[in-house]
C-alpha cells in the first residue's frame, strides 16, 4: 500500500465524514441497526481515538495482516456496524455501549465536538507517521500505510451508513473497493458500481451473491 496514498485518502474520509455529520440530523436512523447517526459518529470516534493509540504505539515487523487480511479477524454481522470496535460480548454487546456511551452526551454537538478535535489530530498524527513502521492494533502487527487504508475504509462504509446527502470521498470508497476485491478475491461484478458494491459486499444492502458479506 503506498502511503501517500493511504494518507490522503484518510483525510478525505474524515474530512467528507465531518462534513455529512455536520449536515445530517444526528438523531436520524442509520443503515446501522439500532444506532442514530450521533451512535454511529461515537463509533467512528473511537476509531479515531484508536489510531491516535496505535500511532503512538509503534511496533516492531513484520507485520502480520496488512489492509486486506486485517479485516479476517472481524466476521460479518447482519445486526451491528461491524467495523473494528469491539466491547465485551461481541456486536451485540458493542452496539449497546457505544448507544450508552453516545447517550451520556448531554447533547448530541458534544460527540461532534469531540470529533470535530479528534479527526484532524489523528490526521495530523498520520501525517507524522514513519511510513516504512508498523503499529501494534487490535492485537495486530500492521504496516502504517496499510494501517491508514483500513481506518480509510472504515470511515467510507460508515459515511454510506449515514444516508446522508454528501458521499463518501472517493479516495476513500475506492480503498474500499479494493479492501473487498481483496476479500472476494477478483474484481468487484461488473453489474455493481462501486457504492453499490460496497454497500452490498458489505452487508448494507441485500444481494443475490452467496460470497457477501465479506465483512460487517
């Protein structure tokens, strides 16, 4: 993965997602089961907050996942955000404390503000990064450019699950792409578009192809 283009793909995403949140009624439903869109940001969040983490956690190599085999470890849920949070029990477990978690905000403009600090540190952190390092995450050894295209790719798939009217930026949701071409392991079907694709090989919408999911 080359990490120019990791980088700034991440801060397209972030910067497309802050915008659709800023834009979308945070109480609105999302394509999350059970979340409103200020649950969902919460769990963007701490994505953010991770990266933060695992940038200041540098790790010895090799790595042992890169932007593809990375998202092995986390199976496909039809319920829950997926994504690479996790809390407790599970999705199930997960989906409840980030609704927990979000609901403990007075209003939901302080997740957003929140937010609104964080993302562009974790940027700014990305930016500082070696990109011939690793960081240590979820239990992983990860290259820092293929570190950047999976907190990439999450914010793509999670901006589609706002419904909002700003897409996704299309650095980011080619990422996307690419993470799942990587999964199904050949081009995405040519019947799909690539919102579409993501949207299906991901669970978001129903298909008729028995290989998706190919994450939560």
């Amino acid at each position: 993965m080359d990490f120019e283009r990791a980088r700034t793909a991440l801060a397209a995403a972030y910067r497309e997602f802050t915008a659709a949140v800023t834009e979308t009624d945070p109480l609105r439903p999302t394509r999350c089961a059970g979340w409103a869109g200020v649950d969902l940001l919460f769990h963007v969040l701490c994505d953010a907050q991770r990266a933060l983490v695992a940038f200041a956690t540098p790790a010895d190599g090799p790595p042992d996942v890169d932007h593809v085999t990375y998202w092995n470890s986390f199976q496909p849920v039809p319920d829950a955000a997926g994504g690479a949070e996790g809390a407790g029990g599970g999705a199930d477990a997960h989906a409840w404390w980030v609704r927990r978690s979000a609901s403990a905000f007075t209003r939901p403009s302080g997740v957003l503000r929140v937010w609104q600090d964080t993302a562009p540190a974790a940027v700014r952190a990305a930016l500082a990064a070696d990109p011939a390092g690793c960081v240590a995450t979820q239990g992983h050894v990860i290259a820092v450019p293929d570190f950047l295209a999976t907190l990439a790719t999450e914010a793509a798939v999670h901006h589609l699950d706002l419904q909002a009217a700003r897409p996704p930026a299309r650095e980011a949701l080619e990422l996307a792409g690419e993470t799942l071409d990587g999964l199904l392991g050949t081009d995405r079907p040519a019947r799909l578009d690539l919102t579409a694709y993501v949207l299906e090989a991901t669970g978001r919408l129903p298909s008729a192809d028995d290989r998706f999911p190919l994450l939560g």
